[in-house]
C-alpha cells in the first residue's frame, strides 16, 4: 500500500462524546432521534449541536450557523467525533470559515456522505484529515439496515481495515475491468467531485484510486460530469476507480447508467471494480477516505486502511 501519511484521529471510544452537526441541509429531529439511539447503543454520548435543527430553505441555517457548528466542534476537546446528520446541499459555501487550525490542533473523526463530501476534500486539503464516508446520523432504518449499522461502527470504533465486496444486485456490478489498483482512496459523490474542479478543496487524484457514487442523475448528466474530469486531466494518472451505488439514475433513455460508467471509465487504462454498496442506496456501506486502499477488480474487493488510529 501508499504510504499512509495522513492524519488520523483517535478511534472512538465508549464514552466518547460526539457532536450531530447539519453542515448541508435540513433534517428533522424524528430522524435524527434514531440516530441518537443507534449512537447511544455502541457507548457513545450523541450531542446535536446548537443548530443542527436549523432552517434556512433548503439550508441547515444561515452558513455562519452551520459553520460555527463545525467550529464548535472542532474546538471542543470534550468532542472526539463529528457525525453529520444528512447531506443535502450547501457544505461548499461553508467550507472557506472552517478553523483549519483547530482540527490540526485536535484531529476528530469526521462522518458523512453526500454533500458532505465538499467538507470531505475541505478537510483534506487543509489538515490532511482521513475521514469516513457513510451514513449521517439522520437514520433510516428501511436503507440502512444492521448491516450498514455495524458497517459504521467498525469504521468509527475499531482499527482494523474495510474490506467491501462487490455484490451482484448492485446496478453497478457489471461495470468492471479487471486488475489491481493500490492508492490512496479519495472521492464521494460525483457532483461534489466535479463541483470541486477549480477550487482549492479539489484534491490531486494521481497515483489515488477514485470513489464515484450518485444519487438521482440521468446518465446523460453522469456521462456529462466524467467527461468533464476527463477533459480537464483530474484523472490523468489515477489508480483505480471505485464505483459505488448510482442509485434511481433512469431517465428511460436505451442507454443505462452501467452503459455510460462503462463507456467514460472502462478506457483509462486502470482497474475499475462496480457494484460496490457505498452511497445512496439499499444497505450502505462505510469506507474510510484519505488513506491507503487496495482495489481488487479481479476478486471483487475493495480493501482499506482505516481512518482511525
């Protein structure tokens, strides 16, 4: 594997406190209140900060709110976990009014998904900051059942490696070209990624292998986003690409989501494992993000270091 230069936060701990910030869109306190348990369950101490309820439109609140939440957080040494509610939208225009300091000083783990990736890349770029993609604490019991439950748990409160199989029913499996990628594991949700194109959270893919998930975009518009990355060279030189879940991205055009994944990834050159459980879909899964990875295309896996020391 690369070598594993990050920074990585303490493991959580029974009896940690952790901090539900909304730093995207609004959630609902019903929502969130299942989370709480799920939290509480594992040992945790489950702390909504001060505007995690929050609304401003299809915001969590006015940016200040949400950002002073996360620097909060951050600054809190009683908090040793950041666990975001939803995604949504709106982490990119608080991302600028993040302490960077404060996490270099008291590095925390950082969970989400989603828009969340925006925040993902921020902390990359200004701490170096491993971090865990998976569900927010505004659980969903009908999507993310025990499996996704002890999937997120591993990665916050154990420090052994994520190792995430391929699974057949996945709309993605048959996107694949077979080989052997090790990198360092970067990405999240397309439009984020794209969206970052330009700004200084958008990391350097070279010598990484690449997570791409999506939720409700019609191929043409997934085809759209990968040949803007191609174009633009952020995946000139990468290692590998993780597909995860394109979920409810039929448009009823002939050309399929698997169709276009296949056609803008399958001639880069470098392995390319689908069908991953990681995203918006049935039984997601949690994988770290800023550390080191190895991708099976040829066995089907998907392995991690984790994100926690």
């Amino acid at each position: 594997m690369p070598t594993d230069d990050c920074l990585r936060p303490p493991v959580l701990r029974p009896g940690d406190q952790v901090m539900l910030v909304s730093p995207a869109g609004p959630t609902r306190p019903e929502r969130v209140a299942r989370g709480i348990e799920l939290l509480t369950g594992w040992g945790l101490r489950p702390v909504p900060a001060p505007n995690a309820y929050a609304r401003q439109g299809y915001l969590a609140g006015a940016d200040e709110l949400r950002a002073a939440d996360l620097n909060t957080a951050f600054a809190d040494p009683e908090i040793r976990g950041v666990i975001c509610t939803r995604g949504g939208y709106g982490a990119q225009r608080v991302v600028d009014l993040v302490d960077m300091a404060a996490v270099r000083r008291d590095p925390k783990v950082v969970a989400g998904f989603s828009d969340i990736t925006a925040l993902q890349f921020a902390l990359w770029r200004g701490a170096r900051l491993a971090g865990v993609h998976g569900p927010g604490a505004a659980w969903r019991d009908d999507r993310t059942p025990l499996r996704s439950a002890e999937s997120l748990h591993a990665a916050l409160m154990t420090t052994e490696p994520v190792t995430v199989e391929a699974v057949k029913e996945e709309e993605t499996y048959a996107v694949r070209v077979p080989g052997r990628a090790e990198g360092r594991l970067l990405g999240g949700n397309l439009c984020l990624i794209t969206a970052s194109v330009g700004t200084p959270d958008m990391p350097d893919l070279t010598g990484a292998v690449l997570l791409v998930e999506e939720v409700q975009e019609p191929p043409y518009k997934v085809d759209r986003m990968l040949t803007h990355l191609r174009r633009c060279g952020a995946l000139d030189g990468i290692a590998g690409v993780a597909v995860g879940q394109f979920t409810e991205c039929a448009d009823g055009w002939d050309t399929t989501i698997t169709d276009v994944l296949t056609d803008r990834l399958g001639d880069l050159g470098v392995p390319v494992l689908g069908g991953l459980p990681i995203g918006h879909g049935p039984d997601q899964l949690t994988v770290p993000v800023g550390t080191p990875a190895v991708l099976d295309a040829t066995t089907g896996t998907l392995t991690v270091t984790p994100a926690v020391r």
